[in-house]
C-alpha cells in the first residue's frame, strides 16, 4: 500500500506458496497495470473490448460504478441514482399488474436464502421449503428521498414500465454515459414499440435483447415467451445527424432491455459506446 504503482516481478509472485493466492495477485496486478498503461478510468474500460477481456466481471463493474460516480455527481434525483445501478448490477425483473418492477438481483438472493437474518433466517428458509419472499419498497418520486438513507443496501425496487419517472431517469443516465465517453450529444425517449417495419439500427442493452433484436430485424419468428422478457424499449435519436455513419443519418436507433431466461437483467453499458454507429471521420 506504501507503494501501490512499484513493478511486482514473477519471482516475487512465485515466492506465495498458496497457489491460489499468487493466481489472484496476478490477476489483481494484471488489473493495475492497465489501469496505469490506460491513465484513465475510462479509458482503461474502452480498451478493455479491443481484445479478449481478460480480468472478472466484478473488475469491469467496479470501474462502471467509478464512472458513473464521476458522471452523476452532484446529481440530486435519487431515481437517476437507482436507475444507474443497472449499469453495473445486476437485476431481478418481475411483472406485476403490467408493471415493469426491478430489483437487486444480489439482494433478492441474499433475502431468498435468509441470510439477511443470519443463521437464523437460513434456518426458517430451509423449514419453510420455498423460496424466501422478499418485501422491498418501489422508489417513486414521493419516497425518493429515502434512497439517500439506503443506497448502500441497494434494497429499492425501480419501475421501467412506460411512462413512470424512474423509466424516463433511466433514459437520461444512458445519454449522460454516451456523452461522458463519446462526448456525442444524443436524446433518448422511452417507446411502447418499434414502429418502422425495417429499422436502420438497433443496440441490445444485454445479451438477451441483443439476440431477440437481431431475429426480429432478420425477418425471423420470435416466440412470445421470448417477446415477453423485452422490458422496455427506448429511441435514440443523434442531436448532430453528421455525427452518424452518413448511410443512415438522421435515423432513429432503437435500444431495448430484457431479462434472460432466470428473470435476470445484466446489462452490458458497453454495448452503448461500441455499437453506436458513429461517423468513423
């Protein structure tokens, strides 16, 4: 720690005799100098998809979260607070009543497991034979401020269903982290759905939305078991059409998220500044 930048030499490394722990140290230093060779924060995370990603997701959530701290401070609106957690963990979906609800996957199976309660609660868990029902509260613009007191347990509930705030905070983040990289000015509006038969571009938010998008602008059958995990769709539109692939300026990009096959949102933040098509000159 007195001198976290000095080089670590292999021989170092092999003088751990825990095998594990020399693997972990050399995963962790591998880190650091990207870090160092980068400069940035950012660019250390942009440089990440040139070649094979080579250190744990955990890592690449971490430097996520530092940006969007960086991006977003001094912001005030706790919904845009929560809803930029969904760049950098992941998220248990449920639909109640027609509404969009999302949790902290993490959360939900700390709660699940009784582990909130200790060993105790693992116990009940294990009695009751069923899986542990949690009961958080849904942030909305009349308790947002009690984010502030909880952020750190990330125990709210968000809305993405069309037309709530927190759906519309979420839209404003994603502009903000295309800005903050890409220093590209973008507008971002939730839709209900895509109206144009043959669209010009689309970016999936996740792996899932990625593959359901991909089939339906082939022209292919996508199931309505599949339809059903797109969780909302948004519309991109450039400020500066210029700024676009010169094919296609001045058209819409459409953007979606969805749950995998588990209910589970993993966003991929990256696929926002790597697949935007820009105007390579």
């Amino acid at each position: 720690m007195q001198a976290p930048r000095r080089p670590v030499s292999s021989d170092e490394l092999n003088r751990l005799r825990d095998p594990d722990a020399k693997d972990n140290y050399a995963i962790v230093l591998r880190f650091r100098d990207r870090l160092l060779a980068a400069g940035t924060v950012e660019s250390c995370y942009m440089n990440l998809f040139k070649a094979e990603v080579d250190i744990p997701p955990l890592f690449m959530e971490q430097m996520v979260h530092v940006v969007l701290r960086n991006i977003l401070a001094g912001c005030t609106d706790t919904l845009a607070l929560r809803a930029a957690e969904l760049l950098f963990r992941a998220q248990k979906a449920t639909i109640q009543g027609g509404h969009v609800l999302l949790a902290d996957l993490e959360t939900i199976e700390m709660h699940a497991s009784g582990s909130q309660y200790g060993n105790l609660g693992r116990l009940i868990v294990e009695a009751q034979g069923a899986t542990g029902q949690a009961s958080l509260e849904v942030l909305e613009r009349a308790n947002a401020e009690s984010y502030w007191e909880r952020e750190s347990r990330h125990d709210t509930v968000i809305g993405l269903t069309y037309g709530r705030p927190a759906l519309d905070a979420y839209s404003r983040v994603l502009e903000a982290w295309i800005h903050h990289f890409l220093n590209v000015e973008v507008h971002i509006q939730p839709i209900r759905n895509i109206e144009e038969a043959r669209w010009a571009w689309h970016i999936g938010l996740d792996a899932e939305s990625t593959s359901i998008l991909n089939s339906l602008w082939a022209g292919e059958e996508v199931d309505a078991g599949r339809m059903r995990r797109i969780l909302t769709l948004l519309r991109l539109e450039f400020a500066e059409p210029a700024e676009m692939r010169r094919d296609i300026a001045g058209r819409a990009v459409y953007l979606a998220l969805a749950s995998d096959g588990n209910d589970a949102v993993r966003m991929k933040p990256q696929n926002l500044l790597l697949n935007l098509p820009l105007n390579e000159a």
